[in-house]
C-alpha cells in the first residue's frame, strides 16, 4: 500500500511517499499563507506523485490538538487556519481517497514505536525536545492519547517552582538564558555554540550546560517514575549530541540511588528517525487506523 505523507509545519509542509516501508520522493514547500493556497499546493503535489506512484491513501502530521472522532484540529498551533473546522472531509474530498491525520509529535513518536528504535517494545514514553518539550505515549502497544487528548505533554511539568520542562530541560532555552545573562541578544548563540564554549571553559557557559543536563535528568526521571515506561526514547535536535547518554544515564544513577530505587534501571535510548520521523509516523498511524477499521 503506497501512502502519500504530509507533515504541516509552521514555516514549510514536508512531504514523501511510503512503501513496503521506504520513505520516497521526499519534498517541501513553503506553509501558505491561507487554506485556500494550503489545499492547492497539496493537491498540486498529489497530481505530480499521481503520474508516477500508487497512492491508496494520505498521511497527515499535524499540530495542535487532533481529534480524530469530531474531525477537527483543536488547540492553537503556529498555522491557525487549520483549526476549528472537518478538516478531514475537505481533504477527503480534496484527494478523493481515505485521510488520516495525527498530531506531529504523537507521529514522531509512532515512527519509533512501529518502525525505529522502540520497536518490539509496548510500554514506551517519547520526548521531543525542541524549542519546548513535547511527546507521545504508548500503553500496552497503543497510542495512549489521554482523556482530553493532552497524554505527551510533558513540558507542561514543573521543574523548578514556575518553570517547567520546556523552559528548562532544552538547548534552546539553555542557550537563551545563557546569551540572556551576558546581555546579549537571546540568537546570539545557539545551544551547540554554548555546549563548544563550555567545552572550552567558558564557566558561565559550563554552568548553563551543567543545569541543561540536571533538568533534562530530572524530567525523564519524572516521567520515568510516573509512566513507568519500557523504554524512554529521545527525541529532536539533541539526540545527535555526543554523550547525550552518558551525561544523562550518570546523573539519573545518582538520583535513583538517592530515592533508593535500585529494582532497575531506566532504559533511555535516542530515536532513529529525525528529520523524515513526522512523516514516516504519519504514514504508520495511517495503516494502524486502517488495520483497526477506523
């Protein structure tokens, strides 16, 4: 079954082909300005794969809130004219074939559940990490989306008084309090520009990374210890860090041993699929939701 997968970005739409799993005739283009550019620029795409591929049906990663049963994306998002509204029936009727639609990090998350590095696994938690924190999980071998469509939301957790997951356990936002404390402007440097400064013994920089690693630590041991996945599997621009694990593994031994919690410990691995993981999770939902007769 061939799959044409898109993936609504707040600056571009990504797309690609999928089967007999291999990710194909990938592509992008800028996100319009409107739903009516949106839906000509996707039908384009549609018409031009058309002549060349099998399409048996297409694969939406989306943000915000979908909610699958009322057919409608809720929450807010950074592409505001895809709310609100039965999305899937215009695209339904857009593309004269089955739609599918899933939110972008619970479809970053599928990938690695169905096809990367939490296959074979059934109790899984996937953290993104980004700008901000996002995420997805996986209770005995499904989706586990939470009663009002929020499970993943891991960067809503406070860490430390007011601040959260997401304002304290990224890159990003280290490199932004880091630029911040210098008086700077906060894209002065970015996140792999301050972990180089702290390798060569910038002390404020060493500080700011050293804070980094303890927040990141403390939230997957958060959701460690109240999910009590399998396995935790990193996500976004950070997975690539060198040493991400060993940083992390080191100080989630010392706050185990500190609670006493020594039964075992947590299994934390990076994903395996980047910049296609949006895509290739759309494509899988897709086939799940198929499978299911949804």
């Amino acid at each position: 079954m061939g799959i044409l997968a898109f993936d609504f970005g707040g600056s571009a739409v990504k797309y690609g082909y999928w089967e007999l799993e291999t990710l194909t005739h990938k592509g992008q283009f800028t996100t319009p300005a409107t739903w009516r550019e949106m839906k000509a620029q996707l039908s384009s795409v549609f018409q031009q794969l058309s002549q060349e591929v099998a399409i048996n049906g297409v694969a939406f990663s989306a943000p915000g809130v979908v909610n699958s049963q009322r057919q409608v994306i809720e929450g807010i998002s950074a592409i505001p004219y895809i709310h609100g509204f039965d999305i899937y029936t215009e695209l339904e009727e857009l593309f004269g074939l089955p739609v599918a639609m899933e939110n972008d990090a619970n479809c970053a998350g599928m990938a690695e559940f169905y096809e990367g590095a939490a296959r074979g696994y059934q109790n899984v938690a996937f953290v993104v990490i980004g700008t901000g924190v996002g995420g997805a999980m996986f209770t005995n071998g499904e989706l586990n989306k939470g009663a009002h469509l929020y499970g993943g939301e891991f960067g809503l957790m406070f860490l430390n008084g007011e601040h959260t997951f997401s304002t304290l356990g990224t890159a990003v936002q280290m490199a932004w309090r880091y630029c911040e404390r210098k008086g700077l402007d906060k894209n002065t440097f970015s996140g792999k520009e301050v972990f180089e400064l702290a390798e060569n013994d910038d002390p404020l920089a060493q500080e700011e990374v050293e804070s980094f690693y303890d927040y990141l630590t403390k939230g997957l041991f958060s959701i460690q210890f109240s999910f009590d996945p399998e396995v935790i599997v990193l996500g976004g621009g950070i997975s690539a860090k060198e040493g991400l694990l060993t940083e992390i593994n080191q100080r989630m031994k010392k706050l185990t041993s500190h609670f006493g919690l020594n039964d075992f410990d947590p299994l934390i691995t990076l994903c395996e699929y980047r910049n296609d993981a949006n895509l290739i999770g759309a494509a899988a939902n897709y086939l799940a939701q198929q499978e299911a007769g949804k």
